[in-house]
C-alpha cells in the first residue's frame, strides 16, 4: 500500500508540475490575446486577399507578429517573474533572439542557389517564452547579490546599469545560441505538424488534448505548441487549422446537450445553463465534471474532437489568430476568408457526434443511476477542481447548486490545519460580508480541523483539507476556497445561508437550543476569547515591523518571521520547522499579497507567548505561486491573538486599505496603520 500511495503522489505532483507550467505559459500569452486578435483582424482586412486590401496598413502585419507580439509575451512573463525590472531585461533579451534568428535566415537564404525557395523568417514566440522569464530570474539574482550593499545615492546608478548590462549579455547570449536552438526547434515542430496533416494523422491529436483539457494540462499543450505554431502558419498562410484543435466549443456543447437531455438529478438540472456559459461565454471547464462522472464519455469528446480536425482538414479551414477564451463568438469572428464553411461545419459536426456517443454511454447507464439514486455530480465538480489545482467560481456557481440543505444554516466553522490564524481572519471576512446583508442568527467562529466538534452546519476549509473536514462533518455543508482573504466562493455562501433559510420554510430557531458554552462565550468578533489577552502593545510592537525594498524567497521570508517572533520572546527555535511544516501541508497564503505563516496545531509547545511579526517586501515573495507582499508571522497562546488578526483580516480584505499600507514609508508609519485598526 505505501508503494502505490508513493506512485498516486507522484503522478500527482508530475500532473500538478505540467499544471503549473502550462499555467504560467497562458499567463504570458492570455494578456497579449487582445493583441493577437487586432493582428488577426488587420490581416483579414488589409492584406491582398483581405476584405478591404491597403497596401499601406497591410505593413503593420509584419512587424507585429515580428516584433511586437514576441516583445509583448517576453514582458509579460518577465514581469510574471520579477515586475517591471524583469519585464525590461526580458525584452531586451527576446530582442537578442529575434535578431539572431532572422541573421541564421538571412545566410541561409543567401546561400541557395538562384531561383530555389526561400526560408521564411521564424517569428519567435517560443524564444520570447523562454527568455522573458529567463532574462528576469538572472536581473532578480543580480539584484539579490548586492541588495542593502549600495552606498546611498548610488540605487538608481546602481540598477540602470545592472538591468541594461545584464540585459546586454543575455541578448548576445539569445543571438548566438538561443536562436539556432529555437530555430531547429520551430522546424522539427513545423515539420511534425505538416507530416501529420500530409498524412491525414492530425485528427488523431485529439486523443491527447480532449482528455487533456479535462484534466487541466491543456494550457501546457495550447499555450506552449499549438499558439507558437499557429501563429507562424498563419503568417505563412493567412490561416491555421491549428488554432482550432483546443478551441472548437462543439466537444463541450455536444456533452453538455446529452445531459440537457438524458441526464439524471443535479446533472440534468445544471447542464442547460453550463451549456451557455461554456458555448457563448467559451469557458470549457464547465463541462469537464460531467465528463469526470463518466470517465467513459471520454471516448465521446475524443470523437468529437476528432471530427471537427477532420472537417477542418477537408475545407482546408482555420482561424486567423488564436480564440481564446474558445467562445462561438470569437471563433467566427476570427474566421479566415474562405473558412466559414468548414469552421461551422466542423462545430456542429463535432458537436453532433460528441452528443450522439455521450448520449448512447448516459442511457446505457440511465436506468441504474436512477434506480440507485446517485447523483456523483457534486464529487466530480471536487474532483474538476482537484485537477485543476484551485477553486474556480463557474464550478464553485455548479457546486453550489448541489449543496442547498433542507435545514437552516446557523452554524459556520472556518476550519485551517491549527486554527489560528488563516481560519480566524477568513471568519472574520465572511461574518462582516453575513452582516452586511442583513442576515442574523447566524454564528461564524474558528477552529482547527482536528477539533471540529461533528454539529457544524456548514464548513469552510482549504482545497487540501475539505476531505478531512468532511470525514469531521459529514452531514454538513463543505465549501473550499483557494484563499481565506478574498474568496468568490463567499458570495456563494451568503446566497446559500439565504437560500436555506428559504428552504426551512421560515423556521424562527436561529442559535438553537443546543449552543455550547464555546458560542455563548464568543466575543463581538465571533471568536471565543481568554480573559487572559494581553495588550496589543505586548503583541504587536515596532521591533516587530520590519519592510524590505527588495523580494524574498519564501523561505527566506519564513526564517524572517520566526526570528522576529523568538526575538520577542514568543517562540523557541523549533518554531520555523513547525511553520516550514505547515506551508508543506496548506499554503498560508490569504489573497491581496497577505500570507500569515504559523505552525501546525502539534507547534503549541514550541510557543511562548502570544505575539505578530509583519515583514513587507516591496519586491515580492514567491508564496507558493503567489505573489506576496506582507508577511504577518503568528504565534498564538489560546486565544490571546485572534482578535486582532480579525481586525487585520477587514483591513486586508479592502484593496484601497491595502494600497495605503504599501504606500506607508517607514515602519513607524506602518505600525500605525495596523494599530488605528485594532484600537479599541
């Protein structure tokens, strides 16, 4: 058994790994898609063969897909990496790229013979991928060398030149050996591509990426090959098929329709408005929880998907430009001239076959479900999000339509790994969010999993730990968040306590009868509290604020916070390990840059006194794959702290609040802020 477990995580962690990458790749390339569709559209109108022929305007086609679209992708993902420093230094790197390739070309071409054909210049999309990221990791570790080592008055000589020489090496470095790489690499691609066209083969692509957009490594497939390779083919020819082998809505709508109609329970139910949200809004993963609960109706999109290539190859059809999100609209719209035909054709051809299997596997198995009375639907939204790595609110809107209980919802329990900290300040935002709409009777308070007391009417919990609420709970309500701090998912909430009180037909028990000592005892902030606290003064004290004009690593960040804290005297050494533990289990990252490190719930021996450390770092921290500007360290006797970390919660949880905090220009300033807020 454990040798199975150990092979179940590392397919996990290879699937997670492949989510991530393709991840940070369609956060370089989904910002730009504006400007890859205005690319898109000047060719249809402009060129020759365009709607509107201009000779004139027809020579910004070039130089955009050239020049701007790499340049644009290379700052995106430098400044993903390292903000706007890195975003400079990446460019100028790409830039390096872009002309060595187009010098390989050149020579190459002036070395055939006269009258052969000519190579065509590489338009460098994937050598901006590598070396936007790649130019702002090296100008972050420069950086690091000699940050706080700066004389005064020298900071801004100091960077202008570390960025533009930094820069300078990394664009020779691309010019002389990034381009050949890339350009070897395009023609391999290239040339695969036009193997399994010529070959009639490319239909059978989708038996990868219909099952990979399931389980949510299709950005690593699209993003990373099909855009690069689309894009050079419709520079080649004006349009590619390729475009449409991730985008084509008809897998989705032909699923969703099968379910519309053969369906059973909260399947059924939900199918028709997920069927316009996915067809319309172009938001495919709405769809996928129905292919989770019938593995089978994997076959179903496979042939779907299939058939539209297919169609496509036949009418030699294709888009323009990449269509993303992958809405009927916006692939019509970027329909090439000549390709309608075959584009609809290939919608509603993939459509009709994908609803024509799915329908045969639902019925062959209509007859069980409904005998049996199962209804998988709300395990395989969980399942979706599992896959996916993090909440997503279309499948948060699909699950909670699953999750209304007959009773009335009055007891909330925000449950974190210790239940000190990340689960105190999300109770905090979700009762200030319960109160501002007017709904009363209804308790929010804390605690750790372990200590779920088994009579919870609704549990709020991270991703990783909502299977151990739920075996705590099981006859409660489960909602999972992917941030404590700014969760949609608490909307969805609100609007489920409303609804349950709807459904308890004007039910007037609110607390009930069986309230503990616990929830009588709870303070104004729903937080039960010592008699014990100590003065914020004792908690919170300038020692204890500290800011940094550069990044961190997370660790590093980590080490910091536990310092602060043992100098204070609320921690022993064996802290940091405690607190390294717990990232390893739930990232304690809240939303609106703020993560709240603290040790797991087996750590209380290693705390002293209750006490906060706040670290800012103007140059970010890497929390886990999120973006981190303040570090609030924990430490927690009893209670003693909790109250002012709600507090700090509804500050964190306005925007302009944040901005002001990020504005104050010393640690004086800093304190003073986070003090007006728990005063009183």
């Amino acid at each position: 058994m454990t040798t199975v477990s150990a092979e179940t995580k590392d397919r996990g962690g290879a699937r997670v790994a492949v989510q991530r990458f393709g991840s940070f790749l369609s956060g370089m390339i989904m910002p730009n898609i504006p400007a890859l569709i205005a690319w898109g559209v000047i060719t249809a109108l402009f060129i020759e063969v365009g709607f509107l022929p201009n000779e004139a305007l027809a020579s910004i086609v070039d130089p955009m897909i050239h020049y701007l679209l790499p340049l644009l992708i290379a700052m995106q993902g430098g400044r993903m990496v390292y903000e706007g420093r890195g975003a400079v230094v990446g460019a100028i790197a790409t830039m390096g790229v872009i002309a060595g390739s187009d010098w390989l070309v050149a020579e190459f071409n002036a070395a055939l013979p006269e009258g052969a054909d000519t190579l065509n210049p590489v338009h460098m999309f994937i050598g901006a991928m590598i070396m936007g990221p790649l130019g702002a990791y090296a100008i972050k570790a420069l950086d690091g060398l000699w940050e706080n080592k700066i004389k005064s008055g020298f900071e801004m000589l100091v960077n202008m030149f570390s960025a533009g020489l930094g820069g300078l090496l990394l664009a020779i470095a691309g010019f002389y050996w990034v381009a050949p790489v890339i350009n070897a690499l395009m023609e391999v691609m290239g040339n695969g591509v036009r193997w399994l066209i010529e070959t009639n083969l490319l239909p059978l692509t989708s038996i990868i990426i219909e099952p990979a957009k399931v389980f949510f490594l299709n950005n690593a497939i699209n993003h990373g090959v099909l855009t690069p390779l689309g894009v050079a083919d419709a520079a080649e020819n004006g349009k590619s098929i390729l475009f449409l082998l991730e985008a084509n809505p008809g897998p989705g709508f032909g699923v969703l329709l099968a379910f519309t109609i053969f369906g059973t329970g909260v399947a059924r139910a939900t199918a028709p408005g997920a069927l316009l949200i996915q067809f319309v809004g172009g938001i495919h993963e709405v769809y996928f929880p129905y292919v989770l609960m019938k593995p089978a109706l994997l076959l179903a999109v496979v042939a779907g998907g299939a058939t539209g290539v297919g169609t496509n190859m036949v009418f030699d059809s294709g888009l323009q430009s990449a269509a993303a999100p992958g809405s009927i609209i916006s692939v019509m719209l970027l329909t090439a001239p000549g390709s309608y035909v075959g584009v609809t054709l290939s919608v509603i051809l993939s459509a009709g076959v994908t609803f024509a299997v799915a329908a045969a596997i639902l019925l062959a198995s209509r007859k069980r479900d409904l005998e049996m009375e199962v209804d998988s639907f709300s395990a395989a939204v969980a399942k979706t999000e599992a896959n996916k790595g993090k909440s997503s609110s279309h499948l948060a809107n699909l699950s909670a339509a699953t999750q209304v209980p007959a009773q009335k919802i009055t007891n909330v329990i925000f449950a974190c790994d210790a239940g000190m900290g990340s689960s105190a300040m999300g109770a905090s935002v979700l009762r200030k969010k319960i109160s501002g709409a007017g709904i009363e009777g209804v308790t929010v308070t804390n605690k750790a999993v372990a200590s779920l007391p088994g009579n919870a009417d609704l549990v709020i919990t991270q991703q990783q730990l909502t299977d151990r609420a739920r075996a705590k709970e099981p006859q409660a309500v489960h909602v999972s968040v992917d941030s404590f701090m700014n969760a949609p998912e608490y909307d969805d909430v609100v609007t489920l306590i409303r609804e349950s009180e709807a459904n308890a037909s004007g039910s007037g028990s609110v607390a009930g009868a069986d309230d503990t000592t616990e929830s009588r005892e709870s303070s104004a902030w729903g937080v039960a509290t010592d008699t014990r606290v100590r003065s914020e003064a004792q908690i919170l004290t300038r020692s204890q604020v500290r800011i940094h004009s550069g990044s961190a690593s997370q660790d590093e960040a980590l080490t910091e916070a536990a310092e602060i804290l043992g100098a204070a005297g609320a921690v022993t050494g064996e802290y940091l390990s405690a607190m390294k533990e717990r990232e390893a289990t739930v990232s304690t990252y809240m939303g609106n840059e703020l993560a709240i490190p603290h040790g797991t719930n087996d750590a209380k021996s290693a705390i002293l006194a209750s006490a906060l450390s706040v670290t800012r770092y103007d140059g970010g921290v890497d929390w886990s794959g999120e973006t981190v500007t303040f570090v609030i360290g924990i430490a927690g006797v009893g209670d003693e702290h909790l109250e002012i970390l709600s507090k700090i919660a509804e500050l964190f949880s306005d925007e302009a609040e944040v901005a002001k905090l990020k504005r104050a220009s010393s640690e004086e300033e800093l304190l003073e802020l986070l003090s007006a807020v728990n005063a009183g």
